[in-house]
C-alpha cells in the first residue's frame, strides 16, 4: 500500500492488440470480448493494458497473479478505484481480473454505478473494516483457495493505522468467477500465514508476515514486518495441524517459529520491511523483495535451496520511480506468470501525497534468471536498473483514499 493515499485515474484508448472488458458480480463472465488478438502475454503488453486501464479498474495495487490449469490468469488487488461512470471513482478493498490471453475482465462487486468490493462486500464497512487479498492456491481445476488479511482502521482516518484482525480465506469459482463466503485458514490469526504460498511435491508452505504497515512506528511498520515465518502441510492432508520452520526443524508450535527472512543486505544496511515473493524454481526456491517497502528504492533478489532457507541475496538492483523520488514511491513487487523468457516482476506504484495521477497502477519488467544465481552475490550497481517506472502527470485535484 505505501504511499496509495491517491487514485491514479486515467482513461486511455486501448489499442488495437487489446480487448478489456469489465463486469461486475454476482454474474462475471469468464473473459471479455472474444476478438482480441492473442499477443504474447510479455512485460510490455502488460505495461500497455494497466496504463490504458483495467477495464472499469482505474487504479490499484498490490497485484498478484495466479495461473489456471487452464490457462487464464487470475489476478487479485488491494485497494482499487473502479469507475463509477459519474467521473468519481470509487474505493474498494478488493478487486480482482480473469486474464485469457490478451482479454481482460475485471471483477467487482455492487453495480457499474455502485461499485463494491468483489470478495465480501457484505462484511465490510469501507474504510474501517475490510479484506485485503493475500496469496492462494488452485485447489483443483474449478476452485481457486484465496487467503485474506481481515483488516480494521483504529486510528483517525484510513490507514492511520490499519490493523490485521485475522486471517481468512475464500473459495472462487473459476467458471462463474464469483467469491464464496468467507472460510477459516489453517492459521487464522494475525501472523498472517498466506501472504506467500508455495508447493513442492509434498507439501504446501505458508509464509507470514504481519503486514503491519501503518501507525505503528515513527515510519509507519511495525517491527514484525521485517519478519517472515514459514509453515507447512502435507498436500495429501490439508486439514492436519501446520508444522513450523523452528530454525533447526518443523514443530506443531506455532510459537517456536523463526524468521526466515534475511534481515541485511549485502552491505551490512537494515532491509526493513520484508514482503517476500517466493517461488519454486526447480530444485531450488527464489524470491523477490522490494525491501523496506516505499522507504527505499531497490529490489532485492534472494535464491534458497530449500523453502525455509537459508537465503542467500544474489542481486540488488534500484528501481526507478514513476516521476521524482519526492513525489512517486514504489513498493510490493510479485512475480507475474507470462510468455516471457525469464521472469516477469510487477511492482505497485503511487503519489506520496493526496493528488490524483495516471501512476497508480503497477509497472512490468522482465529479469533475466542470472539474477538468482550466486555467483552474482552481492551485485548492486547503478547501471544494471529495472525500467518499471515513467513519467506521469498530476492533475491538480487533492484527494485523499479517507
């Protein structure tokens, strides 16, 4: 979330490459018009849809993306703006997008003119209580298991200090694309075990972090947010008790449980803030981090040989904003499954201040897979950047997401 206080709100022509539809539910469609060209789904066609805008999604942040058994991608946000049609966006907690190749839909609840958050409007109090995506995972080839932080503003105004409560999960339908009714997780509590999610012939493994970004500290986080512990459970038996990384070996008890995380960088420097994006690569585990979440300028990525660790940081490479470094911040950076050779990252972008902009939606870039190898260890350098931000342009009405 960061500096997320704005709507980036910008309507573009989509171009002739593209076809975005949007819907919202109980009745979403599966895909938008089937016309479109099938592009390869690459960085800059990415880069090309979100500027244009994500059908009725005119801004949104911390995405994730999840491919299907067959084929499409699902995509969740945090915080989105959805067009109202009245020139008003309008704040939803959660929003979501079915990808089938080049064809977008996005997902939402209420009406086109009364937007509401797509997973459990019902439950939410805009502003003051609300759910916010995590990771998941595909159950089976109809049923896609999301986990939830359960959020509450306790301070003054929204996300003056935005609180987990607990953690949630929900079961989508992958045909009609609508959200059951909120579930339990295997922890539910405000560790937040399923902000990252990986597999391996096994077991599934669940990584907390608390995500305890605001009001906490004179920065905003919370200590524990450099932090992240990791569970598991057998895949044959998803309803047996989690286990947990002590450090030395996997216990019942959730309290032993160690960080996981590399609290340094190469430098010697703090990382801080730690929202780690874990994936199985092969016979060995990567992850990308933007580390310290808006209060620094550099990803960092880290290659382990087993899911718990250890972590070694191979690269650290700068980030360059949307505009000036005193008016953009970026953060939460995801991998994104595409047709690309390498890996293709996502990082979620936004204004520090309360001013709308067109850079409130995440930017793609594709990283060559040296970048996790060790023999690159400890590169930081100036020259070798990651292109994910552009120039974007203000207007000059202030307004605040409260």
């Amino acid at each position: 979330m960061s500096a997320r206080f704005t709507a980036a709100v910008r309507w573009a022509a989509v171009t002739s490459l593209l076809a975005i539809g949007s819907v919202t539910a109980p009745h979403p469609a599966a895909a938008a018009s089937g016309d479109c060209l099938q592009q390869p789904t690459g960085a800059e066609s990415l880069n090309a849809v979100f500027d244009a805008g994500l059908g009725n999604i005119v801004g949104a942040d911390y995405q994730r993306a999840f491919e299907l058994a067959d084929g499409r991608v699902l995509w969740v946000f945090q915080d989105a703006f959805i067009d109202d049609g009245a020139g008003e966006p309008a704040l939803v907690h959660n929003a979501g997008a079915i990808q089938d190749g080049m064809c977008f839909t996005s997902l939402a609840g209420g009406t086109q003119t009364r937007p509401t958050s797509w997973i459990a409007p019902e439950q939410t109090n805009r502003f003051r209580h609300w759910y916010w995506p995590l990771d998941g995972y595909l159950q089976d080839a109809d049923t896609f298991v999301l986990y939830l932080a359960e959020m509450e503003e306790r301070g003054s105004a929204y996300l003056r200090n935005a609180t987990p409560l607990a953690t949630v999960s929900v079961e989508i339908d992958l045909d009609t694309m609508t959200a059951g009714k909120l579930g339990g997780a295997p922890n539910s509590t405000t560790d937040l075990y399923g902000f990252e999610v990986t597999t391996d012939d096994e077991y599934r493994y669940l990584y907390g972090q608390c995500h305890r970004q605001f009001g906490f500290a004179y920065l905003g986080h919370d200590e524990c947010a450099n932090l992240v512990h990791v569970a598991r459970q057998p895949l044959e038996q998803p309803n047996v008790p989690l286990e947990y990384w002590d450090g030395n070996d996997w216990t019942r008890n959730s309290r032993a449980a160690a960080n996981i995380a590399p609290l340094h960088a190469p430098d010697g420097k703090q990382r801080g803030a730690n929202p780690m994006q874990i994936e199985r690569d092969g016979d060995r585990w990567i992850a990308v981090t933007k580390a310290a979440d808006w209060w620094a300028n550099f990803v960092y990525f880290d290659v382990a040989p087993r899911p718990e660790g250890p972590w070694t940081t191979t690269a650290v490479l700068p980030v360059a904003n949307q505009g000036d470094p005193g008016e953009f911040s970026s953060y939460f950076v995801s991998f994104i499954p595409t047709s690309n050779e390498g890996r293709t990252i996502a990082i979620s972008n936004n204004r520090w201040d309360g001013r709308f902009s067109d850079g409130y939606h995440p930017t793609f870039t594709t990283v060559r897979p040296y970048v996790w190898f060790p023999r690159h260890a400890q590169m930081v350098t100036d020259d070798l950047w990651l292109p994910l931000g552009k120039p974007v342009h203000a207007t000059t009405t202030q307004k605040s997401k409260a």
